[in-house]
C-alpha cells in the first residue's frame, strides 16, 4: 500500500523517498525520509473524511505559524499546484485526502523519561502560547457535536452502568456531580479554540539542546470550541498519570501555563474537577468500545493509569488549591487579600505581644549561612536546641530569630520527606522567633477565641501550643500560632474560649517541657486553615516555599513591625553567579549546568543555602570527612597558641613526620611538608634533577599533577589542552596503561609488561633530543585519565627501565594515598613497588592546604648540595597537627576499612547495574577510588560524553554529586569521602539506575 502513496508523494509534491509508517487511529500516517536527509509527514485520511475538520487543522496550523511561531507545531508543505491538501484514491479506489506537513525533532512524551518539573512546565507553557495564538482564530468545523468536548462531558452519566464494580461506579459518579457544580461557572467563561487533545501522545520532546524540552504539539485532529480550562485540564489529565508526585507535576504545568497566558483564580479552582472528568470519560469510552469488541484486550488497558490517580492516595482538593494559585502568584483565596491588606493596614496598632516593644529587640540569624549549630546537621544535641543563642545573649535577654530563614535545627525524622539522608527536608522557618525568659508573659495581640490547644511534648516538638482566631472588620478569619509554652499555663483555656486585646493567656515555657528548645516563642500567622486543619508544619520544604509562604506569611504586622526587619535576607545565588563571572578568570570553572552554593557539611553531605542535603560521591579532599570536629578542635586550639614554620622547632613537626613514617617502607624517610600536591610535585621536579643531574621526565598521557608552570609541563592534561602550551622538548609521554580502551586489553595476559615496555621507546625519543631521564611521574592509578586500575607488573617494568636508565620513580598518590584504596594504604603497594618519592596533596589535609614529599635519604643529601629550601607556610605548626590528626582518624575511625567495605558494595551495585544498562562500558575501581565509563557502543567503545553530561548534571538534580573524567569526558568519577556509608552507597546506586534508564542517557 505504501508504494501507493510513495507514488502520489512523487507526482503531487515532487517528492521522491521512503515512508516509514507511525502509529494513528484511524487515519494512516507516514514518516517522509528523503536521501537529503530531509523528513516531513505524510497524513492520509481515512475514506469519507469531512474535508471540513482537515481543513480546520490546515487553517489552524497556518494561524498559529503566523500568530505565534515560537510554537512547535508542524507547518504545512503545500502540495505542487499550492494545493494544502489534495484527493487521491487508494488502491482500493477510494478517495483519501492527503496532506503534508514538515516534521518535529524528539519522540513521543509518553516515551520520554524523566517527565521532570522543568520539562512538565514547558508543556503547560507550550499549551498556554498555543492557546493564546488561538483566541481569534475561528472556523465552522468548531462548532461539532463532539463527545471529547469536555462542555458536553455529561453524556457519560447515561452509561456509568458500563463499569460493572460498584466502588468504582461511584467514585465516577462523584465526579459527576462534581463537574455537574461546574455548570455555571464554566458557562460564564468565553469559549474559544483549543487543540482539546493534548495528551502525552501529541506532545514530543528533545533533549539536543541540553535542557529537556517540548519539541512538538501535534494532531488538531479534535479541536473544539470550549473554555481555556478544559484544554489546560486534558493536558493536565496526561501529566499527573503515573507521575511519583502528582501535586507537584500539577503545579509546575499550571505554573507553565500561567507565566505566558495568566489564568484567574476561579479558572485554577476548575481544573482538578474538569481534569477528573476527562478521566472518567475515558473509562467510560473505552469501557463501551471494549463491549463493542470483547476480543481486543488492549482497549480497556489504557485505563490503569486513570484508575490508579482516581484510586490512589486521596489529594488534599483545598490544599492543592492553594498550591496552585500562589504557584501562579495569585492569592491563596480571595479572604487571604483583604487579610493581608488589613493585617497592613492596622500595622502599629496591635497590643504587644510580650507587654513591650520588639523594635529595638536584636535579629539574629540561625541560618544556614550564618549558623554552626547544629554541628551534626542530622541530629541536633538536646545540648544545642536548649542553648540556641547562647554564645551572644544571657537567658534575660530578648531577642528574635528571622522569618522565612533556612536552618538545619531541624533534624527530627519529621522534617524529613524521604529515605535518605539528602532527600528534600523541611529547612525554612514559616514564623518569628521571640526568644525571651522561661515564664514571660504573652499577650493576645487583638481580641480573638482558642481554636486549639495542645501539649505536643515529644523531643523537639512544640510542647505547649495555642492557636487563636481572629476576625477582621470584614468578617474575614485568619489565626495565630503560638508554640514552646508553658503546658501548665495553657491547661485551662478551653475551646472557643473569647481572649481580649491585650489580655495574657499563657507563658513561655523551659527546655523541660517547651520541645526541648532555648525558651522562645514561635509566632506564626496563617490566613486559611483550608486543608491544614490545626496540624501546622511550622518549617516549610523550600522548594514548596510558595505554597507556604502564601498560606503562613510572615507576620511582622501583628507584632506592630515592618515586615523586612524580621524577614530573612537570602542570599542571591545568581548575584554572587553574576559577581564571580565578573571578578574572576573565565577559565575558572564550575561544576554543572547549574552550580550549586554550598555552605555547609558534615562527613559525606553537604548543604546548599537553603540547607539542600547533597550526597557527597565526588569530593576526595575532605578526606576523612567534611567538617570533623577533631580536625576543628585541632585548628581553634593551635590558632589559640600560635603559628610558625620549619625555622623553629616543634613537636608537631616531628610528631607528623613519624605518624607518615609508618605508613610507608623504611627506604622512604625524609620528608617536606609543603601546601599543596602542585607545589609539592614541583619539588619533586627539582629533586629528580638534583639526584639523577638529568632533565628528561617521562610521564603517561593525559596525566595531571598541578597548576604551576613546571607541574604544568609535565601535565599533558593541561599542556596537549585548548590553549594549552604544548609539550615540552624535554617531556616524552607514554600510554595510559588502560587495558579496557588502550592497546593491550585485558584479553592480554602480559598487558602490564608491554605498556611498561613502552618507556623504552621514551628514554630513546628523549635522547634523540638531546635528554637523559631525570625520571618517571605518574598518578599510581591515573584519575585525570579515567579512574585506571594498572595491570599488574606495569610499575614494576616501569620503574626496572627508569631506574637502570638513571632516573628517579615517583609516585603521584595524592588521589589514591590514605587508605582510599581499602585494601592499601597507597596505591604504589598494590602494584609491589617502591617509588623513590611519594607526593602526597589535598586529602592529608581534608580542606587545609597541605602537601607532602617523601624520598630516600640519599635523593635528600642529593638535593641539600643545592641552595636552602623553604616554604613560608609548608610544614606550619598549623598544618602538621592538621596532617597528623587527619591521619590519626583514618586509623581511629577504621576508615580504610569502611573504604574496602564500602567500596566492594558500590563496585558490586555497579557491575549488576552494567547487566541492565548498555551504557555502560566498564566499571573499574579499588576501595573508593571507582570509574563508571560510559560508551554509546560496547562493541566499538564510542565514548558516551554527551550522555555522560546528562548523567552528571541529572545526579545533582537527585542531590549526587559526582565528577566526569578521561580525555573523552565520558567516565564517572566516584570518589566520596571515606566516612561514607552503606546508605550513601544505596542511594548513589538506586537514583545512578534510574538516570541511566532515562531518554538522555541513552546513545
């Protein structure tokens, strides 16, 4: 049949090519493919098609092309006599009319994973352009009797004895009725044009650019006349199916919908009614359809997702109301305007909350940016909680903590909203804090009646809480809350008990009965209860903060303040963006496509500013963790004493040097401590030269070992880079000894030996130019190069040439020492050498900058012929307690073992994970020290960079952060602190399975 239209293709477009065939319902569709590469669609309508309805779509097409091109729909390719569409017969001799329109980049929505927030408001803002371009566009095919128009829905009511299970049968007739109420108020809305079928099967979407987007909105094919609503409800009805959180997908359509065609309130009340009833339609229809062919299965299937949202976990209809109109910046109801216009308004003229005015009471800040306190952000001490403050203000003194501000005192298991530790967790404070004596007397700020009293007395909850009611002029409610009181103040207020303006109705009570906490008030406004009840979250999840901050804002009126006295000041991450792309080198770079700001951390996790929790999985410099006390103490303690070099004598120099000595072979005994692995890999340098008299280095391609101009030119990473300086003449490279990509696999018993062999080929390049070896340096397992497991005997062969050719080893372990590896302290011991230097960097100071070389005793005498060494701050009293201490919990803290433990659980979760994802090309790694390469062929090994990004960039979406390596960027780089632990290593591999199985990591 397809040669058929192949042939009118040809004779009406001048078109000659392949037709793919694509799905359709009724109508026959056709993927153009030109041998130019050029594609376009070829629809052929069924026999009888009204050429009415075809040339609605073309006129539509043609309108929104002209109205608002920045839509993606297809444009129409008139046929050779400019004909939109033409009639043909098909080989069964019937008329068909055909028509061409050009062809949209991506795949089907319904295929396209994940369907994230971004990409869901993307589609809603896609339906809102489309939408508004169609406001004047007018067609009598509009006008039909048409079952999928959501206004004439209520057909369905005649039929709900089709679905035989009764529980079901009246959850559809509630939806009924539901939509029955609507009546009125959708008639009161002006009807126009949608495109009334934007399901998951006619949106597609792309991820070329990067960013997941909608690429195309297709098939006009049921376009009708009916309010704007309907249409945004039948997308929504698609968005929602299936989703893991519904509410939020919601949101982000609407919110889509709303920044380009704002909707009203009493729209956005609409939507979750109409949304139900294009569900129900479609189990009735397909229910009837399934009686009209009993024998075809699959028409009945596509109702179990409608049925698993029409079933599922009941939604809070109220609370999503809200969500949805302060998502569009609307308020929440319309109550909550002329409260909060009032509560302005009678600014000044409320009664003291505490009998005296706060204005002069101090503001200081709990915040994530600001605060140390909780020094463990997962559990705060009952130390801390009852002494916030302590450290500036006496227990008499009054003072108040910041609305709105993101704080990490919130550690009980109820501000957590997932599994892990770096799920989202309810961080932003949604009230004032008044912090002010056990006992102090409160205030009713205006005349109101008890709605609620509660002792809440579990470790970290309110104790004592009151909420009031209040009413404006206007008749309009809202209410107060008051937490951390006295219970035994509050034990005789009863419900709808009337409290005056003014009048005192209870106390604030001590950390024995107040929840634990420093004795403070938490004043909290909100202006409905719709949906919350008296269960107010006190602290809001800040990716919800415009839900929260609508419903409870902040409530410095009835305290008689100005609100931005107590409202917290965050700060502006695309300020401090736009400040460091000012100030600092363009060549400075950042990780991700969107940074993060990171402002606290504790062992593997770190915190953004609104006390995001982050999985650590790629940070090797905070060795033994991020923040440990004992490295804190260590530095308070010296700085309170002092701080001097390796002029003077100290303990603590000797002190160090003897904890590095035994860890390593009795040939390496002579150390410097310097300030990092690049100035230390310098001294190396100078060193090799003094001990060997030569100048010639060989070192493996693509290696890295520090940012100076010598560390450089030995650095092919940075040298043979864009820009880059170039090698040296007195530089020669060999290969990286990776046997998955490299030369010699792994199929090659004697692998090892023949990249070592390689050195030879070196020594001679170098003295064609004039060069002896001075020596050999290499990161003992290459990280830059791609996290690389040399084969054994590599570094054995290596080290035999260099040293009988008169050069010096040396050994690069800054990525790989201090245990990391679990099964060795250094990675130059699982390959059964002994370097005559060992570098070490970063790690051995987790955070403070330090370097280390350590080398024989006759490579030192070698060097002190030359002139004196010294480093200002290499070897500072400071920095040798730091190293001692940090390598002092390797050992106390059983770190090494937690790497080979941890370790061998993430290289198991990864190799199962290869049997699912051909992606993957090769898991390699020892201890902690892992590499994921992913390739978009296994046979031929293509790197998969682009794909590797996306993995990247999606992980710290899902609060992982890790790194990319290889000279084809196309390796996962893990690499966590070593305090990492069996929950850390779940949630790296469960959130890693799932990215890989979505649309942007495949080839």
């Amino acid at each position: 049949m397809s040669d058929n239209w192949t042939e009118i293709l040809r004779t009406h477009w001048g078109i000659t090519a392949q037709l793919d065939p694509l799905d359709g319902e009724y109508d026959l569709n056709f993927r153009v493919m030109q041998s130019d590469g050029k594609t376009s669609i070829l629809k052929v309508m069924r026999a009888g098609c009204d050429a009415g309805l075809i040339d609605m779509q073309i006129k539509a097409l043609d309108h929104v092309a002209a109205q608002a091109p920045q839509v993606p729909m297809p444009r129409i390719i008139p046929a050779n006599d400019g004909s939109a569409m033409i009639t043909a017969k098909d080989g069964a001799g019937q008329a068909r009319l055909i028509w061409l329109q050009s062809a949209l980049p991506g795949i089907c929505y319904a295929r396209f994973s994940p369907h994230s927030m971004a990409l869901i408001a993307d589609l809603g803002a896609q339906n809102g352009r489309l939408t508004a371009a169609l406001v004047d566009f007018d067609h009598p095919a509009l006008a039909r009797d048409f079952k999928w128009n959501l206004m004439q829905a209520s057909w369905i009511k005649a039929e709900l004895d089709c679905v035989t299970d009764t529980s079901r049968r009246a959850i559809l007739a509630g939806i009924c009725e539901e939509f029955d109420a609507l009546q009125d108020d959708l008639a009161g809305l002006p009807p126009q044009a949608i495109h009334n079928d934007l399901n998951d099967y006619n949106a597609l979407a792309d991820h070329s650019t990067g960013n997941p987007r909608i690429s195309g909105v297709i098939d006009l094919g049921d376009m009708c006349r009916a309010p704007r609503i309907c249409d945004l409800a039948i997308t929504a009805a698609y968005a929602v199916l299936d989703h893991p959180e519904p509410e939020q997908a919601l949101t982000a359509l609407v919110k889509g919908y709303h920044q380009v065609h704002p909707l009203t309130g009493a729209e956005i009340d609409m939507l979750l009614p109409l949304l139900r009833m294009r569900l129900a339609k479609s189990i009735v229809n397909s229910t009837l359809m399934a009686q009209e062919n009993p024998d075809d299965p699959y028409i009945t299937i596509s109702q179990a997702p409608a049925w698993r949202f029409l079933e599922g976990p009941e939604l809070n209809v109220e609370m999503l109301r809200m969500r949805l109109r302060s998502a569009c910046g609307l308020p929440i109801n319309d109550a909550a305007a002329r409260v909060a216009l009032w509560l302005d308004q009678s600014r000044g003229d409320f009664a003291q909350i505490i009998g005296q005015s706060l204005s002069d009471a101090p503001m200081e800040a709990l915040s994530v940016e600001a605060a140390t306190c909780p020094r463990n952000p997962f559990d705060i001490t009952d130390r801390e909680a009852a002494t916030l403050g302590a450290d500036r203000f006496g227990p008499d003194d009054i003072w108040m903590g910041y609305y709105s501000e993101p704080r990490l005192v919130y550690t009980a298991p109820a501000f957590r909203k997932g599994k892990w530790k770096a799920s989202n967790r309810r961080t932003v404070h949604l009230g004032v804090d008044v912090f002010a004596p056990a006992g102090q007397e409160l205030m009713a700020p205006m005349a109101a009646t008890v709605a609620f009293v509660e002792d809440r007395r579990g470790r970290l909850d309110y104790g004592g809480m009151v909420i009031l009611r209040h009413e404006t002029p206007q008749g309009d409610a809202f209410h107060s809350l008051y937490g951390h009181l006295d219970p035994a103040s509050i034990a005789g207020l009863e419900l709808g008990q009337s409290i005056a303006k003014g009048e005192v109705f209870c106390r604030l009570g001590a950390a024995d009965c107040n929840g634990g906490w420093a004795p403070h008030l938490h004043f909290q406004l909100a202006l409905s209860l719709a949906g919350m009840g008296t269960d107010w979250p006190g602290v809001a999840d800040p990716d919800e903060l415009d839900l929260w901050s609508a419903i409870c804002p902040n409530p410095a009126a009835l305290l008689n303040l100005d609100d931005v006295y107590v409202a917290h000041q965050a700060t502006d991450k695309n300020d401090i963006l736009e400040k460091r792309q000012m100030h600092f080198g363009g060549n400075l770079k950042l990780s991700y496509s969107d940074p993060v700001m990171l402002m606290r951390g504790w062992k593997h996790h770190l915190f953004d500013e609104w006390g995001r929790p982050y999985l650590d999985a790629y940070n090797n410099v905070p060795h033994v963790g991020h923040a440990h006390p004992r490295i804190q103490a260590v530095v308070a303690d010296q700085l309170l004493r002092m701080n001097s070099n390796t002029r003077y004598l100290h303990p603590a120099q000797t002190a160090f040097a003897d904890k590095l000595m035994s860890k390593l072979p009795p040939e390496l005994s002579v150390c410097w401590f310097l300030n990092s692995g690049t100035e230390a890999n310098e001294l190396a340098l100078r060193l090799a030269r003094a001990a060997s008299g030569a100048k010639g280095m060989i070192t493996p391609n693509h290696g890295y070992h520090g940012n100076t101009t010598g560390a450089i030119d030995i650095s092919a990473y940075k040298f043979n880079a864009e820009g880059g300086v170039g090698q040296p003449d007195w530089v020669e490279l060999v290969d990286i000894p990776d046997d998955y990509r490299g030369i010699f696999g792994r199929n090659d018993p004697d692998r090892g030996g023949k990249y070592a062999a390689q050195v030879d080929q070196a020594i001679a390049a170098l003295a064609d130019r004039g060069h002896r070896p001075a020596g050999f340096i290499a990161e003992t397992f290459p990280s830059v190069g791609g996290q690389i497991i040399p084969p054994d005997g590599y570094l054995k062969g290596v080290y035999e040439r260099i040293r009988a050719a008169g050069g010096i080893c040396i050994a690069d372990e800054v990525q790989t020492g201090l245990g990391r590896l679990g099964e060795h302290y250094f990675a130059f011991e699982a390959q059964g050498v002994v370097p005559d230097i060992v570098v070490l960097g970063k790690p051995i100071g987790n955070g403070h900058p330090l370097g280390v070389l350590i080398t024989t005793p006759e490579i030192a005498a070698a060097f002190a012929k030359g002139p004196e060494f010294f480093s200002t701050f290499g070897g500072s009293t400071l920095s040798c307690r730091v190293g001692k201490t940090v390598l002092d919990i390797v050992d106390d803290e059983g770190l090494m073992q937690n790497a080979a433990k941890m370790g061998a659980m993430l290289m198991s979760g990864l190799k199962r994970m290869s049997e699912a994802h051909d992606i993957i090309g090769d898991v390699r790694g020892m201890g902690l020290f892992v590499g994921v390469e992913l390739v978009t062929d296994r046979a031929t090994k293509a790197p998969a960079t682009e794909q590797c990004n996306y993995v990247l960039n999606r992980m710290r979406e899902e609060r992982i952060l890790m790194g990319r390596e290889g000279p084809d960027d196309n390796i996962l780089k893990i690499r966590p602190p070593l305090s990492v632990d069996a929950e850390g290593i779940e949630m790296l591999l469960d959130r890693l399975d799932a990215v890989l199985g979505e649309t942007g990591s495949r080839p």
